[in-house]
C-alpha cells in the first residue's frame, strides 16, 4: 500500500471540494499531493520533530487515524513491542487533540493495543472495539483499535 492512502480515502469521505486542507497526514516519507490533504513528512517518535510538528497546531481533530507499523524484524515478539510503542504514542496524541466525540483508529497487528493504552482508551472513549477487518488477509496479523466518542 503506497504512502498517503487513508488520508485520500478520508479526503473522499469528508468531501474535499477544494485544495481547502482538511486531512492532515504525517509520514516518515514523502507522499504525492493530494487535494484537501497537507502532508507534513515527519517521524512520529522523533521528540525534535514532533515537538516542532505539535507546536505547529491550532486545531483539534474530529478523527485520528493511524497506520503506523514498524518495519519488521521477523521476530513476532519485538514486531509486536514495536507496534504497541506506536499504538502508544498515537492513542497519547490522540487523547491530547481530538475533539469532544471525535473517533480514534490505529493499527494494532497480532498484539493488540497493550494493556495500558487498552485501559486508557476504554476510560477516554463511549465504546472501543478491537478487529480484524474482512478485508485483511487471513494470515495477515493486521488488527485494528476502533475508539469512538472521545470524553474529554
């Protein structure tokens, strides 16, 4: 799947008319323009430019999405730390800027969210689900964290 794909599906869902930005989309590599998206090619994790990135907002979001997956090492048990490290860190910047109802989505793979990051968006959130989409390959380890109506 190419870079910048759930920001153009969630351009077409909220109806970008107009090169008006609406989605915004942080990837470590650089995408391809697409209207109603500004892309901001950042990594997520890097305290320096995430910093730099955050101070940047002025708005809260209705949804966060995030597809985020670390490059695997063959080794399930570190894959799946790995992963909850992100999951971790996109469900922390989720509860910092989502708005009031606003929904929370994030890759999850074979180990799910962690127990932790579980609580938290069970605590912050009217209903949580955990899934794997029909889409997804059967031997896919591809799961899913659903979180919607965020309660500040």
């Amino acid at each position: 799947m190419r870079s910048g794909w759930w920001c153009q599906v969630a351009a077409q869902k909220v109806g970008v008319k107009s090169s008006e930005e609406l989605v915004v989309g942080l990837d470590l590599k650089s995408c391809e323009p697409i209207m109603g998206v500004k892309f901001v090619e950042i990594d997520f994790l890097d305290e320096t430019q995430f910093l730099e990135f955050e101070n940047s907002l002025d708005t809260k979001f209705n949804i966060i999405l995030s597809d985020m997956a670390p490059n695997s090492t063959g080794h399930k048990k570190t894959d799946n730390l790995q992963i909850m490290a992100l999951v971790e860190a996109a469900s922390d910047f989720a509860i910092k800027y989502l708005k009031q109802d606003g929904c929370f989505v994030a890759k999850v793979l074979d180990a799910g969210p962690g127990p932790e990051v579980q609580r938290l968006v069970n605590k912050k959130f009217e209903k949580v689900i955990n899934f794997k989409p029909k889409a997804s390959r059967s031997d896919s380890s591809e799961r899913y964290l659903v979180a919607i109506g965020y309660k500040e």
